[in-house]
C-alpha cells in the first residue's frame, strides 16, 4: 500500500510550519556557506551574489521551459527593474556583512526588514497606520538600538549595513505588494530571477577572480538551497496565515548561532538575544494588527455586499 503524501499526513498549519523550517534551515545554512566562502576561502561578496543568481536562475530554468514564456508576460517592466535594483542591493549588503559580522548579530538585525516594511507600506502603499502599530514599531527598533548599543565598542558601520539590507529588501517587498496588484506572481519571481543575474555580472566582472574547486561547490550549494528555502518560504506563506507562521521564522536565530559557534567559534552574547526577542515581538503584533485590519476590513465589506452566506439580501425601503 502506497504511503500518503507528507501534505496529506499533517494538518494544512503543521505542514505549512514544517515548509518555514525547513526553509529556515536552509537560510542558515545558507548564510554559514556565504560566511565560508567569504572568510576562508576568500571569494568575493560580489562574486558570490552573481554566482548565487545565476545557479538559482539555472535551476529554475526547466520550470520556465515547461510554463512556457506566457508566465513572463508584464505591464510594468519599469516598475519590476526597480525591485531588482533594491533586491540586488540588499543581496550585496547582506552578503558583505556575512563575512565580516557575527553570523547571529546579522541575523538578528535582519528581523528588522519587517518593520521597515511596514513604513514604506504607509509610505507607498498609503496604508493607515494607528497609535498601536506605531509604538509597536518605534519598540521594535529599540530592539535594534540594543543589539547595535550605540556608543559603545560592538556598534560600527558593519552593522549598519545589515540594516542598510533590512531598509532595501523592505523596499522590494512593497514593490512586490504593489505589482501583486496587476501582475501574476510567476511572471514576478521569473523577471526577478532573470533580471538579477546580469544585473549582478556587472559589479563582480570588476573583482573577478576564479574560485577554486571548493569554491564552486559551495557556489552551487548556495543557489541551490537558496531556490529550494525560497520556494518552501513562498509555499508556507501561501498555505496558511501570516500571524501563525511569522514565529517559526526566529527559528533561524538559535540555528546561525549553533553554526557560528561551531563552524566559526562566534559566541552570542546577552544583548543579541534581548534585542532579537524585542524586534520579533514588535513584528509578530504589527503582523497580528495586520490580520486584524484586514479581517476588519472584509467583515465591512461583506455587511455592504448584497449578498451575504450566499442569501439575497433585500435594500431597505
């Protein structure tokens, strides 16, 4: 008798929770290989960045063949080169910040792309923002003041570029937001994998140089498990609510810190975790206040609807 599907074994949340960790898992191997090439085998940033596009481009490439070239077709070309531009951006900031800051501290300050998120989105997206989510907002970056402690010795540009990556990648995510809006997702993950390979050739063509061997393993792992964790990441979020899987994303913190301390000898220290727990909550209750507006907003939308639990509902005289 043939097994059950692993989808049909579990419960639609315990097997979307399942996809998130899995994926976390790979993003933290992921940045552990980054770290390596980056540090022992001395490849540089750019370099990776290319090299992580272009192999994750190539294993999408049968996809593409068997969807045909429909999925590409867009209305908003400009619009979808403006969100490869900040994703490369923050590829490049998050990649050069591997190598030279504490794995756990970069992961840790990365959960501020959320937060950063949810302004550009008030910004862009002219989305209403209330008294709640605004000191939900201003504590979750005193989560990030505590993990960079300004003015004293563990704070410095370094770190700041994590941030710098956490503010662009936010930026590419209301872009993608906006272009949800008209355009079909697969046409969005195509052009941005397409786009973001020759677009990265260009910084690395100025800093080339050849990886040995290992080096190209390792490149290729990193595409690879960069594709496989985004495609899980993206299958999650697809299958159950954001409110109920943001916490299984912090998972990627203790794991960073289990491969920094064993792979490169990094110890986490007190103010990372403190931080990192502050700047999750803040983000969990924005994304939970999300919900809220949302579901809000459908319950409005249905009492003006004509038609409710699929009855004619007859207009008042």
């Amino acid at each position: 008798m043939a097994s059950k599907p692993l989808s049909e074994r579990f419960s639609v949340p315990v097997y979307a929770a399942g996809l998130l960790v899995l994926a976390c898992v790979g993003f933290a191997a992921m940045n552990g290989i980054i770290r390596h090439l980056g540090t022992t085998l001395a490849v540089d940033p750019l370099i990776i960045v290319f090299c992580r596009n272009f192999f994750a481009f190539v294993v999408m490439v049968p996809w593409l063949l068997r969807g045909g070239f429909e999925v590409m077709k867009t209305t908003r070309f400009p619009l979808i080169s403006l969100r490869v531009l900040f994703g490369f951006l923050s590829m490049a900031a998050w990649f050069t910040a591997l190598a030279i800051v504490p794995l756990s501290n970069a992961v840790a300050l990365s959960f501020t792309a959320p937060l950063f998120a949810a302004i550009a989105a008030v910004i862009i997206l002219r989305e209403v923002i209330r008294a709640r989510r605004i000191t939900a907002l201003a504590i979750g970056f005193v989560g990030m003041l505590v993990i960079l402690r300004p003015g004293s010795e563990p704070a410095g540009w370094c770190e700041l570029i994590v941030v710098f990556s956490a503010a662009t990648m936010a930026l590419s995510i209301v872009i993608m937001k906006l272009l949800t809006r008209t355009e079909a997702t697969p046409a969005l993950v195509v052009w941005q994998n397409m786009l973001l390979t020759p677009v990265s050739l260009i910084p690395a063509l100025f800093v080339w140089a050849w990886p040995t061997p290992d080096g190209w393993f390792w490149l290729i792992a990193v595409g690879v498990i960069a594709t496989l964790s985004h495609l899980a990441f993206t299958r999650a979020f697809s299958m159950a609510d954001t409110t109920y899987l943001l916490p299984f994303d912090y998972i990627r913190l203790p794991i960073v810190a289990v491969i920094g301390w064993f792979a490169f000898s990094e110890p986490t220290d007190a103010w990372t975790w403190v931080g990192a727990a502050i700047i999750a909550g803040s983000t969990v209750y924005v994304a939970h206040r999300e919900s809220k507006m949302k579901a809000a907003g459908a319950v409005r939308d249905t009492a003006r609807s004509p038609h409710v639990t699929g009855r004619s509902v007859a207009p008042k005289k």
